[in-house]
C-alpha cells in the first residue's frame, strides 16, 4: 500500500515537473518572439538578408514539397476513388483532391517539410553561430543579432510559405489527376472542369493564409533553439532535432484552432 502511495505521489511529482518546465519554455519562447517583434519595428531592416533567406529556404525546400505533395495527392485519389466509386461518383475524386489539397493538405506538408529542411537549417546554423562566438561578435560589432539573424529568417519563412504552398497544391492536383486518368477512367479535360467547378476563391485564400502562421512558428521556434543552443556540438544536435520536432507539433495544434476560425470565417 505504501508503495502504490509513493509511486502515485512519485508521478504527481513528476508530471508537475513537466508542466513547470513546459510553462517555463512557452514563455521563454514567448519573450523570444516579442523581442523579435520589437526588433522589426526599428530600421535597419536588412532587406537584403531577408531576399537572402527567402531564396535559400525556398531553393532548398522546393523539391521536397513537390515530391511530398504529388505523392500525397496519389494516394489521396487512390483511397478516396474507392471510396466514391461505391456511391457512383467515382468523377468527383477531382473535386475531393481539389478541396483537400487547397484547405488542407497543402499548407499542412509545406509546412511540414519548410519545418524538416529549412528549420533544421536554422537550428544548426544559429546553433554553431552560437558555440563559436559568432553571434556574441555580431553584438560586440554593434549589429543587433536579434535584427540581423532572427527577425530576417523569420520573415523570410512568413513569406516564402504561401508561395512553396501554392506549387504543393497545384502539383497535388495532377497527382490526384494521374490517378484519375489511369484508375478513375477520367479524361484530363473532365478532371480540370470538376476541379475549377466548385473550388473557389474562398476555399484557397484560407489554407494560404493559414501558411503565414506557420512560417511564424517554423522561423520562432527554429531559431529560438538556434539562438539558445548550449553544450557544444552535442548542443546544435539537440537544438536542431528539437527545433524540428516542436515547429511541426506546433503547426499540427496551430492548424485545429486555424481551420475552425477560417470555417466560421469564410465558411
């Protein structure tokens, strides 16, 4: 009895711990990103830098969203034209990938794979900058690191986003589109009509709206672990691995609470 006692107090204990500590993060991160907020508000704005960053993590982003979204929208058609052939409608598996791909999974595996390449760059990156001095040079050289290396990376995420989803969704398409063609039966002229029939303005502008959150959270979260890294070589692995894991667990939270409110918005 007594050892049930302190197994259960054992893990209160613990789980206290791990609320206080989780408290503890958000608010670090917290301050972290209105430091940055506050650090935009005053030029210089590096604009430059920003161009920089956009290039880079758009170049090496590019081909892993493509890749991602063209399988996804395969396999999308290939689950959901079973399931439609059993009602008959077997032609509105073009309008099912459509509307999936715009609303949904399209912003979902940009973010994702912006979070695994370019998050995962910006970790390592800020992580090693840190371990050798670089970024306490920058301050001792008068330039404002926080300006420089953060607020620039994460605009650069914030914008570069919404274009990396609109190519997700488009190629998404005509992968659902090959599927229809090859199993569904489908000529390329039904498959573009049933798809432009009921997607509307409405149902893109949310999903890429929602993808300027997400560069938000990838380029705070990414360089906040970046920025903190401690520990040496063993720090920036660890910075870079967290920094991924977190940005993605928080763009999947982040997009319950996003598509409720854009569905009450735009409907």
């Amino acid at each position: 009895m007594q050892t049930h006692k302190h197994k259960h107090v054992g893990f209160m204990t613990l789980a206290g711990h791990q609320v206080v500590a989780f408290l503890d993060y958000m608010g670090d991160l917290t301050l972290f990103f209105v430091r940055a907020c506050r650090s935009l508000v005053f030029p210089p704005w590096f604009v430059r830098e920003t161009i920089a960053q956009m290039y880079h993590l758009g170049v090496k982003s590019l081909g892993l969203v493509l890749v991602a979204a063209f399988a996804l929208g395969m396999v999308l058609a290939m689950q959901g034209l079973k399931v439609l052939t059993w009602f008959g409608a077997g032609n509105y598996i073009a309008t099912l990938v459509a509307m999936s791909m715009v609303r949904e999974l399209g912003p979902i595996i940009s973010g994702i794979m912006l979070a695994a390449r370019g998050g995962a760059g910006m970790g390592a990156e800020l992580g090693s900058m840190r371990v050798t001095s670089q970024i306490d040079a920058l301050t001792v050289s008068a330039v404002n690191p926080i300006k420089y290396l953060v607020v620039t990376r994460i605009l650069a995420c914030i914008l570069i986003l919404p274009l990396l989803t609109v190519f997700a969704n488009i190629i998404g398409i005509l992968g659902g589109m090959v599927i229809g063609m090859t199993q569904g039966g489908m000529s390329a002229t039904s498959y573009y009509y049933l798809t432009l029939k009921y997607l509307e303005l409405k149902d893109v502008l949310p999903g890429v709206a929602k993808t300027m959150v997400f560069g938000l959270i990838i380029g705070t979260v990414s360089c906040y672990h970046g920025f903190t890294t401690e520990q040496g070589t063993f720090g920036v692995g660890q910075s870079t691995k967290t920094a991924v894991v977190v940005s993605v667990l928080f763009i999947l939270i982040s997009d319950v609470f996003l598509t409720k409110f854009t569905l009450l918005i735009w409907g």
